[in-house]
C-alpha cells in the first residue's frame, strides 16, 4: 500500500528542484529548536534547508493534532500560497532548522518563465493529501498497536535513508502520541511490546526495524 502511493524518485526530483534551484532565490533564516516558524503571510513559502519540523494544531484545552513530518527538501506554506488564505496550522521545529523563503512576486516570476515548476507544488500537495488519508484510515481500522506499527513502518517507507529499516529517531513517545491520537503511556506500553518481541530496537538516535513482516502483520491494512 505504502510503497504504491509514494514515489521516491518523485519525490527526490522534487527535493532536489527546491534545494538546489529555487531555494537559492529565497532569504535564509534560522530557528531554534522547539521555536515555531510563524508564516508572515500567505505570500511566500518555506523550503527547509536542514532539520526537522513538524506542522500541528493547538485545541482551546492545550491538545494538538500533528499532521506532517517536514525534513530537509520538503516545503509548507504551499496551500496558503496559491489559496491566498493563511490557516490556523503551526510549524514547530523539532530540530534546530535552517529554511529559504520564497517570496510571491520571485516565485510568480519562475513560475511564469517554467510552468512546468507547478509540478512540484502539486506533488507536495498531493503528497500530504496521501499521508493524512493513510493516518485517518489507520486510526479508525487499528488498535494502538496497529496505528503504532503504522506510523513506524511510514517512517521507514518515507524515509531518507537507503537502509529503510533504519530510522532516525527524534521524537519523544508524547510527540509519537500527539501524531497517531493516543496517550503517552500506551505508546511507551506498545513499544516496549515490539521491543520485546524482537520487531523493533533502539540503537544510538535510530530505531531499527528487525522484522517488517511482523511489523506489518500487526497493521489492519486496507
């Protein structure tokens, strides 16, 4: 299923096109982490350049929804852009984060010279579109240990890394719960299940898938 709905070779011509073309028209800037990148309007765009971020929603009693996991290459502010509306998302850095922004009348001006560039906003767009429909689906057909597996096994699918059983790991079990709609201690509980059955490990800041059958045996899939 996974591997059907993403294309790592679009998805790095994507990266590569943002990176090293039109990241070279935006302005630099840097953000701490756990800082927020605060969009100044609906008329520019941010291409992370290095580290992490994530894009969450704050409810009136504290809790927060995450929805899309941005490394470097990936883009956000895409929708506001050609909407022309601002959204109440966030982005909070979970990493020190390094983005160009890329302005309105720059970007009109390449978009004009090379329609073709629309290509990519469109596969970002379509991209998130896949992640949250495979998130909506996982809660609603699985346990916590399915939606658990889930979202490990769509890291590994979505990851960087040519070993796709080997995850960088920078998000606490509370940024894990927050992700997948679930309490801290039964992502702690959960985990702790897959590590005692021999599935998953942690070694150093990456955690190692050991048996992806298994992993995925314990998916509802659909």
């Amino acid at each position: 299923m996974y591997n059907l709905l993403f294309d790592d070779q679009k998805q790095k011509e994507m990266e590569n096109f943002f990176l090293k073309d039109l990241a070279k028209d935006g302005y630099i800037q840097n953000h701490p982490r756990k800082s927020f990148i605060n969009s100044e309007s609906a008329d520019c765009i941010y291409i992370i350049m290095s580290g992490e971020c994530r894009q969450v929603m704050y409810g009136p009693n504290g809790k927060k929804v995450s929805y899309f996991r941005l490394t470097q290459g990936n883009i956000f502010g895409e929708m506001d852009y050609f909407d022309r509306r601002k959204t109440c998302v966030k982005t909070e850095c979970s990493t020190d984060v390094k983005v160009s922004v890329v302005y309105r009348d720059i970007l009109e001006k390449r978009l004009k010279e090379d329609p073709s560039i629309y290509k990519y906003f469109l596969h970002s767009e379509a991209r998130k579109y896949r992640i949250l429909m495979l998130k909506i689906a996982e809660e609603k057909f699985n346990l916590v240990i399915g939606q658990l597996s889930a979202f490990l096994y769509r890291l590994s699918v979505l990851s960087e890394d040519l070993n796709k059983e080997k995850i960088q790991f920078v998000l606490t079990h509370q940024e894990i719960a927050d992700r997948i709609g679930c309490s801290r201690i039964s992502v702690t509980n959960n985990m702790n299940c897959l590590i005692e059955k021999g599935i998953v490990e942690y070694k150093e800041r990456y955690l190692i898938i050991k048996d992806k059958e298994k992993l995925i045996s314990l998916i509802n899939l659909f």
